[in-house]
C-alpha cells in the first residue's frame, strides 16, 4: 500500500521527438524532476515536426498536457503551444507542431499542466529544413533564328545557398533541367541568360530554375517563336578536274525552318565567291546536289562556295579552291655540252630536237625540271621551247632571268639539275654530286659513296656493301636541298625529300640511279646470283657474288659438277635475270651453258650487261 501511494504522487511527461520543448509555467512553476520527458523528435520537415511526450507518474492527475516551443531557449505555454487532445491510455502522447517557418531553428519542451502548476520535460532543438527557391522568368527579348536572350530572378533563396540558376527551355510545355538549359551563376538576385542551338521558325517555351538543396524551383513559363534562319549548307570536294572543266556541288542540311527556295555552286577566280559571280542552280529543298563547272581556263586557281536561299537570306558554304590542269610544257635544252662523253648517243651539239628536256607537271604546268650533264670543261646552252628553233627560245637575262634576247648560259662540267618558271620567267642550274648515304651505307649517315655516271646509258651506277636493318637515300648536294627518297614500300620510283629506302639483307648491291626523265626518277638496288642446273634452279640457294670494287664487276666462284645450263638473276627472284650471251646480256634471255663440270669464276657488270666465265 506504502508503494501505490508513491506511484499515484509520480507525474511524469514523454518526449516531444528530438526537437522540442518546454513551456512557461502558469502562476507557479512547479518542477518534478524524472516525472516528465520530452522523449522524442519525428519527421522534421520545413514547416513542422512531431514531439513525443512520456507521463512518469500522474500523480494527483493532469488536465491538459502538450508541447510548448519557441524561436528562443526555454519555451513555457506562454509562448505557442499544442495540445494533446486525443485519447490515449498509453504513457505516451504524440504532438505534431505545424506552420512552422522553413530553415529556422526552434526549441520545444513537453509540459503537463495540473492542480498544482505545469510541468517541463527536457529541452529539445530543432532545424526546419529549407523549401525550394522562388524565382521568376521574364519575357524573351533579342530573338534571331538561332538565339534569343531570357533570364531571372531569384527572389526567394528557400533558406539554403542557391547553388544553380538559369533558364530551361524547349519546344514542349513545362521544360525542366533534364532539357536544355543555361548555367547564369549562383545566389539571389537578377540574372541574365543567353539562349543558343535554337532552329528557325519554332515555337520554345522557357522556365528559369534556382536549385538549393532542397531541390530546383521553376518560374513560371514563356513562350516566344523564332522567326525563319539561314539555311545550313556544305560545300563538296572537288573532282574530276581538267583543264577546263570540274565537278563539285554541295548539301543543304538545315532549311532554316522554311522553305529553300534555290540551291546552288558560286565559283569565281576571287575568294568568297557569291551569287552574283557565276552561279549554277542546282534545284530546291535540302539535300545533295552535284554541278558540273564548264568553261574554265587551263591552269587557273578557283574558288566555289555552295549556297541556298530561304525567305531569311542566301547562306554559303566554305570556300573550297581548286587549279584546273595545265598543259605540260616541254623545253629542250640546245648547247655545245654533248661533247665526246657520249659515244653512240643520239644526242648532238645545239640541236633541239637532240636534246635532253625540261618538263613540267599536271599540277605545276609552268615550272619545268629536268637533269643535263655536261661534258666539257665548259659548256654553253640555251632553252628552246620547241624541238626546232622557229620557237621561242631563252637565254640569259641575268640574276637567274630568263631572256629572249639573253646570251648563252654557260655551265662547267657536272650534272646539273635544271628548272625554269615559264611564268616568272626564272630559271636555276643546280650542280649535283649524287651518291648514297645513310646508315646503310659503309660511310653511314656522316659520308656520302659517291656514285659513277654513265654517259651512254645516261644513269648513274655503284656497286656497294649495304647492311640490313637500315636505310639508304638519293643526294646531290651536301645540303641535302637536292635528294630523294621513295615513298613506296619495294617501289622503284623516287620521290624529291621521299622517305628512307630499307635495306632488308645484309649483301653487295648493285644500284642503279636514272634522272634522264624529267620528273620520273628511278632506281634500282639489285644483289646478283648464280642459279641453274647446279643448284636445282632454286632448290638450292643461290650462289651470290660479291662487288670487285678494284675490277668494278660482280665475281662468284662456282663448282660445277656436271654440265648444264645456268643464268644470272636479281635479288634470289626471277623478276629481274640475265641470259643470252655473255657479251650481250638481256634480260630474261636463254640460259647460258657450263660445258664441262669444273670450278669456275665468273664475273658480271650489270650496268653494261657483259660478262665473263673463266675455268680455274
């Protein structure tokens, strides 16, 4: 009985979920402590929150119990209160306190109010969270066909950093972030927006955004109409040039939101050419078109822009240039440089037409080059422009000139590299010193081997050790202004600067050099073999002979032990051999004989297609 009394004196109150508390006490404030509690602090949004309350003991009874709060510490009933109102046979009571501020701090208690005064539980403390931001979307201004200007302000923050504002904007209702949109900084306040990508003659709707934490706020919406753009269109390559036609075109990809009325090529021989230079019309609408230019001059630079027309205007595409081909000039090279260097040849003293030449491209048809040697320790020339002197024909005007009037030029003896500008009226003789060099080569990259001319086959020869795994070039001056290489992998064709030519197998090669046509350079590097009956024509290697740099020819030893037929090839492969006879080697000519069996030597220079065969 002691006990029960003690529990009926015992009042206590629960907690008010962690954020709440307290309240002023009416007349006297009368504490009891651990009878009441503010146990509890729930579902904390940005305009309420739920406290729960826990009665200890309720004593000599409580007529109303509830939760007190506050923007300030130590709220009483004084201040705003709930009220429990429901049933409940629990110790427990649950209040929800609403129309809260948003982003503000509040301080709760439970109470109990009964005969005796109102009861506190602890104090509890609370942040209401932020709501989103407000902001508003003013009218779009400066609208083209392509951008527009919006904007914002934020007004109202929502109680946290505005961390992203802007605009968004598309051609359907209610457009958010997801779509696309403007970045215009952070914060409160005006903000201005520049709005690109749009098409022509469309419809957008717009909506500015402020984001804080609590999410993005949109404005409300907009909607302007962009009036008809440009067209959008491109220019294609061109093709098919000749000297006086070529075929381009273009494509209108974009009709600017109306409709492309005409569509076409601009060409002249200035930049940016434009409808009003020469045009051909190449339909309507959007899509590819092909024009065909017609009427051109030889030789001559152009340019072409496509274009396309809409109610906005005329748009073009790049400017795209191009050279129609050119004749080929040919110039001979009359002169008293022949002399006797050239037994046999079919070239004579100061004819034209029994000369060697300077010639010029497709695609530099007035600029011609081409190699002469000269024999004589001096040597006098001229340039004809037809085999024949009824043409023009040019000598030296002085300071590199060409002049009709112009006395001879005059050359000591060498190779020379030849070229003339039938424009500027220019020329240049460039004497040469070909050979090779490169790490390939016995002097590497350091010493040019020269090489040998030969007059009568006009190419220059040299025979040579080359290691593999490196690589070799062309040069005719020491500061390499004047070398080639080739551009083609196993190529025989030289390219003026071309690329390093790899040397595959460490043997003696036999290379071959032939400037004598103009702007076709070859060259040869051959290594030289014997197959035939004695080897099983090529079952067995091949028996490979090395460079006799003191007797200038290619020599091999051979054991032969039964007579039979054999020949000379290239490189361990049929594509380049020798047969016939020995003193007149063609190539691809019958197979020679071995007689006899015995133990030959046998020698071969490949440049003058002549050999020997010598039974030790």
């Amino acid at each position: 009985m002691k006990r029960m009394s003690i529990y009926r004196i015992l009042v206590v109150l629960v907690i008010a979920t962690t954020l709440f508390a307290a309240c002023t006490k009416e007349k006297t404030e009368v504490k009891l402590a651990q009878k009441l509690s503010t146990s509890q602090l729930l579902n904390v949004k940005s305009d309420s929150a739920t406290v729960v309350g826990f009665v200890v003991a309720a004593g000599d009874g409580f007529f109303e119990k509830g939760v007190c709060y506050n923007t300030a510490t130590a709220p009483t009933i004084a201040n705003t209160k709930v009220v429990f109102t429901a049933q409940s046979t629990m110790a427990t009571y649950t209040v929800k306190l609403g129309g809260l501020a948003y982003a503000t701090k509040y301080y709760a208690r439970a109470y109990a109010t009964g005969a005796n005064g109102t009861l506190y539980g602890e104090e509890v403390t609370f942040t209401t969270l932020p709501v989103i931001p407000t902001v508003s979307t003013p009218a779009i201004t400066a609208v083209t066909g392509k951008t527009a200007t919006g904007g914002g302000n934020v007004t109202i923050t929502g109680g946290a950093a505005v961390t992203a504002r802007g605009v968004c904007f598309g051609t359907a209702h209610a457009p958010t972030t997801a779509a696309s949109k403007t970045s215009d900084g952070t914060g409160a306040g005006a903000f201005v927006s520049a709005l690109a990508g749009l098409k022509g003659n469309t419809t957008y709707y717009v909506r500015s955004y402020a984001t804080n934490t609590a999410g993005t706020g949109y404005g409300l919406e907009v909607a302007f109409t962009t009036p008809v753009d440009l067209p959008v269109v491109t220019t294609a390559a061109v093709t098919g040039t000749t000297k006086v036609t070529a075929i381009s075109g273009g494509e209108v990809t974009y009709d600017g939101g109306g409709v492309i009325s005409t569509r076409g090529l601009a060409w002249s021989t200035n930049a940016s050419p434009s409808i009003t230079d020469n045009n051909i019309v190449g339909g309507t609408g959007t899509g590819a078109f092909v024009s065909n230019l017609t009427g051109l001059v030889k030789y001559t630079t152009y340019h072409i822009r496509a274009y396309a027309t809409n109610s906005a205007g005329t748009a073009y595409g790049s400017d795209v240039q191009f050279t129609t081909l050119s004749d080929i000039l040919t110039w001979n090279i009359p002169g008293d440089y022949v002399g006797a260097s050239y037994p046999g040849s079919t070239l004579a003293n100061w004819s034209p037409d029994k000369s060697p030449q300077v010639i010029s491209t497709i695609s530099a048809g007035d600029k011609l080059e081409g190699y002469v040697y000269m024999a004589n320790a001096s040597n006098s020339w001229k340039f004809a422009t037809q085999p024949n002197w009824n043409g023009p024909n040019y000598g030296d005007g002085g300071a590199g000139k060409l002049d009709a009037n112009g006395g001879n030029m005059s050359s000591a003896k060498g190779y020379y590299k030849l070229n003339a500008d039938a424009t500027a009226m220019t020329y240049t003789a460039v004497a040469t010193v070909w050979g090779v060099i490169g790490d390939a080569t016995p002097g590497g990259w350091g010493a040019q081997t020269n090489m040998t001319y030969i007059p009568t086959a006009q190419t220059f020869s040299l025979g040579v050790h080359m290691t593999s795994g490196a690589a070799f070039k062309f040069r005719g001056t020491s500061d390499w202004s004047v070398n080639y290489g080739s551009d083609a992998a196993n190529g025989t064709a030289l390219n003026a600067g071309g690329a390093n030519i790899a040397v595959t197998n460490t043997a003696d090669y036999a290379i071959t050099l032939d400037l004598s046509h103009p702007n076709v350079y070859t060259y040869s590097a051959n290594t030289w073999g014997l197959v035939g009956a004695f080897t099983n024509w090529s079952g067995n290697p091949d028996v490979d002979m090395t460079w006799d740099s003191v007797n200038h020819v290619f020599t091999a030893t051979a054991s032969i032990i039964a007579a039979g037929e054999w020949k000379f090839r290239a490189n361990h492969d049929w594509g380049v051999n020798f047969g016939g006879t020995l003193d007149a080697l063609t190539q691809g000519g019958g197979n020679l004989n071995f007689a006899t069996p015995g133990n030959y030597t046998v020698t071969l220079d490949p440049w003058a297609r002549k050999a020997t065969v010598t039974k030790n």
